[in-house]
DNA sequence: ACGCGGATTCACAGGTTGTTCACAGGAAGA
DNA sequence: TCTTCCTGTGAACAACCTGTGAATCCGCGT
C-alpha cells in the first residue's frame, strides 16, 4: 500500500489500458510500442485521468527532479504519445491540452467524427 | 502456486516444451542440448511467457543473488538461448527484446518468413 | 598439472531513445 | 488588431542500451 505503482495496476480508459507495472500499454488489446518514457508519461496520465495536470507534476512525477521553467521535455512526449496513439486509434482524441494550465487524459471520440450510439 | 519448480511442471508453448524440474527443454519433440544456465533462463523466461520480464527479475530468479546495473549476464545467455532456438526451428523467434525494459517469451512466426516489403 | 566444458566478464560496434533547441503556429488579453 | 505568451513540431546531438565475439575464470575429472 501507499506506493503508486503495484505490479498488478491496471488503469482502464475506454479502449486504452495501461499497466505501468508490466511495462505495457494497450489499445483494443493491441500493444502500444512505447519507449521507456512514452510509458511512464502516459501511465503519470492515465493515473490522473480526467483531471488538468500541470507539466510540473507531470515532469516531477515522470523525471523524478526538480522542473525548470520552459522545460519542454513534458510536450515533446505529448506529441509523441499523440502520435502514437492517434495511430492506434484514429478518430479519437486522447490527450487534451489545457492552454496555461497543463495537460488531461481523457479518450473522446474527435468532433470531426460522427458518433454513433456504440462508440458511446 | 507454491515453489515455482515442481518435478512434474510443464510448460507448453507452441512447439516448445519446457520441463524445469526435468532438466528439459524440447522443440517438437527434439531435445534441446542446453547448459544449465541456459536451462534456467530458458525455465524464468517460460514461467514468465508472454509478458515483458526486466534483466533484475531474470537476474534474481536464476542467479540467485542481487543484481547490479551494467550486469550482462542475461544477455549473453539470451543470446546463446536465441542461437539454440533458432536452429532448432529456423524461421521462429522466441525471445523478444524490450528495449529498456527487458525481455519477453512468446514464440511467433518471423515477420520475413510470410511477408515481403510488398506485402504491406 | 592438464584439458575440457561451461560460466562470467570484457570491450567494442551499432542502434535506439532521451534531451534540447529553434522556429512556426495559435490562443488569450489589451 | 497587436502583442505576448504558450504550445506544436521537426531535427540535431548526446546518452544510453543491446548484440556479439572473445578472453578469462572456474570446477571437475583424468
């Protein structure tokens, strides 16, 4: 207890799954091909889903030392997780941006997209 | 489930067969001839089949003893393991690297053996 | 002591990922 | 609209990780 990640965790959002302890991330039950960093982000995230979390907890929680302003490192593998999981499903959004506040975790189909009554 | 080797444990995995507490490892029924290292990591890697395994839980469930940062041990074993397997049933990969995470068991088809560039 | 097979360690090459930078594009407030 | 700050993005380079052959060490039987 009290330590954040135990080997069984297992975050489920929607069609993503994360299971920080395993090292895998997935997707429909398709494995994500994450690097190191790519997981730990995204398992940072998906632990705070829902929620605006700033870069700062983001970088602290992920690099584990002190953030410096105009750190980039936190948007870089946002996009490369975006990227990723853009690919994985196409149609969804996943990570939001929260424009002077941070970032937020949260699977919605993308407005271009028309919804239907099972995506839902 | 107990101690992890019992003699009469088995473990199935395609064409391969492992057998810890017999000291056994076969491809369709063909005996491999391996050292008893190999034998073990082989036996960790089975236990363990189908998810990502990091070098220190390899380390520690084989040599018995802590693992220190810049051990290549596993490595080199996983190596002379690959060199077996594939010449035992050429054309199969058996242990997939994680880069930065570690190694995984889980027997499948060589991408080059039923698919060409063009296929795709 | 010697030879042998296996275990362990070493060193280097090559490949992958992590980090930082620079600039483009966009959002919010005056 | 103008200005400023924030975020998106591609790319360069550094740092790290893995593959691999080979040297060295070790235990055992002769």
């Amino acid at each position: 207890m009290g330590l954040a990640s135990h080997a069984d965790e297992i975050i489920t959002l929607g069609h993503l799954e994360v299971r920080p302890g395993e090292f895998v991330a997935s997707v429909d039950g398709r494995r994500l091909e994450l690097t190191v960093r790519e997981l730990q982000l995204l398992s940072a995230l998906a632990r705070r889903s829902g929620r605006i979390v700033s870069r700062e907890e983001l970088y602290t929680a992920v690099w584990q030392r002190p953030y410096r302003a105009h750190e980039r490192s936190v948007d870089v593998y946002v996009k490369r997780l975006r990227r990723k999981l853009e690919a994985a499903l196409p149609g969804w959004v996943f990570i939001h941006t929260h424009y002077g506040f941070g970032y937020r975790l949260s699977p919605s189909l993308s407005q271009l997209f028309h919804t239907t009554a099972t995506d839902r």
